[in-house]
C-alpha cells in the first residue's frame, strides 16, 4: 500500500496539537475535549461501533491525518443541547380579604438551543466504513405559562378587582446547525465514494413556542344596597371587576442549517500523463471543468442523502 501524502494536498488549517497517533477502541465512547480540538496525527484509527462525543465548550474539532482507518457502525456527536423550558408563572389563591386580587406571575422565556459544533477532516483514507455524524443544533425551550390572577370572593361591603393574569414567556431559539467538511485522498483499494458511507446531521433546532398566558382573576360581583332614606330604595354599586387578560408568550427562531462539504482530493495513485498532440491538443480548461462538475456531483449527492435523513 502506498503513503497518502495528504499534506502534500491541503493547506494546514491553523496550530494543531502534537499527537503522533490516535485509537479509539471499539464499543467505547471518547470525548473530544478542547485539548483535543485540533489535531495533527500520523494514525488516526476509529474501531468498530465506537462513539465519539464532542464535549461542552468544543466548538469546532479538526483532525489531518495522513492515515485513517474508521471502523463499522461509527457515530460523532457533536450536537447542540436542547434549551430548558421556562418555568410557569406563580399562581395566586383567592383572597382572604377585601383587597384587589394579585397579579399573576409572567411565564420566564425558554433558553435557546445551543449550535451544533463543526467538523473539518482531512483524512488519508486507508479503510472506511460507515459512520453517522450528528451536528444538528438544539430545539428551542417552551416559554413558560403566565400565572393565574387572585380571585376575590364576595365580602361584606367589598368592591375589589380580581388580580390580572401573567403573560406567558418567549419560547427560545433553536440553535444552528454546524459545518461538517471532509477532504480525503484514497489509498490504493480503498473505496471511492465515501458519501455512501456517511449519514449527516447538519439541520438547525426547533423554535420554543411561547408560553400561554394565565387566567384573569375574578372581582367581587356587583349588588344592590339600601339607601339610608325614607323611601327605602335600593340602588346598584358595580362590582370590582375581573383582571386584565395576558399575553401568549412570542414564539422563538429556528436555528439555521449547517453546510456540508465532502469531496475527494486525490484517489492516492500516481498521476497518469498520456502525450497528446499539437493537433489533437485538449481544450483549454476542458480537464479542471471535469473535476469541478465531478466535485457538484458529489455534493449534490449527500445533500440529497441529507434531505432524506432529515424527512425521517
């Protein structure tokens, strides 16, 4: 098997951490902490069935490797939690006493979702197998539900106003989708098209639906009284009235999708120069007009993989 130069093909991407090699054995789950965020590798070997997870506060996890070998049944983690819903509004018991009812409590607005991290690979590709790449971002939290107003019972002589409902929270924003881009080269029997070998999550979370509003409090009722006169006549004195209505909490934004790019550097073997010529010379530019469309090709194809993951 030849040496993949892979270096040879892609410019580095900024100061790397110094790592000679990196396993991850099968059935295990590795976190990617910030001291490995970004890595330049000889080995980079992902046994069978192994989970890697990126961990809070990694952002972005670059890897080159001159030779990678990744096992069956691979998934990377990298997306972004959920945002916590908001918590309900307080609620008020009636009234013990003539007074106007208390206002219900706001709902508190959910917490956006957090992004999904981004993955840049440059990978000399010595054996793949299938792997799932999750860099969705987290859905939005559920505003909370305003707090019923007090209710006011009808006292003695009491004229009092039930309290207004609270207004329901803001529903949080969900996070965006992150990056995953994957440069390769091929070694010798290597399979070519890895996008069939991949399934990637790059959607942006779910909007948090705000929070409804509470109930208005109950005033005390109107009723007639006995005017202090001769006559004895009876005249009506209006009731304290219900509380104001609240407001249902504003719906949050749904995070944006991320982008994916997946392409094939170099199949790895030795560039073949076949002599043409003067009066059969190739159009100019014919050949890098190949290779762009055979590079659309390929994105074309794993963003309609991508369309089908995220129908599911």
């Amino acid at each position: 098997m030849k040496r993949i130069a892979l270096f040879a093909c892609l410019a580095a991407l900024g100061s790397h951490a110094l790592a000679a090699d990196l396993h991850i054995k099968a059935g295990s789950t590795y976190v990617i902490d910030a001291s490995q965020a970004n890595l330049s590798l000889d080995k980079f070997v992902v046994d069978d069935k192994a989970r890697i997870k990126l961990a809070d506060g990694v952002d972005m996890w670059v890897v080159n490797a001159k030779e990678a070998s990744i096992g069956y049944g691979v998934v990377v983690d990298g997306s972004g939690d959920d945002g916590r819903d908001g918590s309900n509004g307080r609620s008020n018991r009636e009234a013990q006493s003539c007074q106007d009812g208390a206002a219900g409590g706001d709902g508190a607005p959910g917490q956006s979702g957090d992004n999904g991290a981004s993955i840049h690979w440059s990978l000399g590709v010595v054996r793949f197998g299938n792997v799932k790449v999750d860099l969705s971002g987290g859905n939005g939290g559920r505003g909370g539900n305003g707090g019923d107003g007090q209710n006011v019972p009808d006292f003695n002589d009491c004229t009092a106003a039930g309290g207004n409902a609270g207004s329901g929270g803001a529903g949080g924003n969900g996070g965006k989708g992150g990056s995953f881009r994957f440069h390769y080269t091929l070694a010798d029997g290597a399979v070519d098209d890895l996008t069939n070998s991949m399934e990637v999550k790059i959607s942006g979370g779910l909007r948090g639906k705000g929070g409804a509003p509470g109930i208005a409090g109950i005033g005390t009722s109107g009723r007639y009284v006995n005017k202090k006169s001769l006559s004895g006549s009876r005249s009506w004195v209006a009731g304290g009235g219900d509380g104001s209505a609240g407001n249902e909490g504003r719906s949050g934004v749904s995070g944006s999708n991320g982008s994916l790019d997946i392409r094939l550097i170099n199949d790895g073997a030795a560039p073949q120069v076949t002599p043409v010529a003067e009066t059969e010379a190739a159009p100019a530019g014919l050949e890098d007009r190949v290779k762009e469309l055979e590079i659309l090709t390929q994105k074309l194809e794993a963003r309609i993989r991508l369309l089908e993951l995220d129908k599911k």
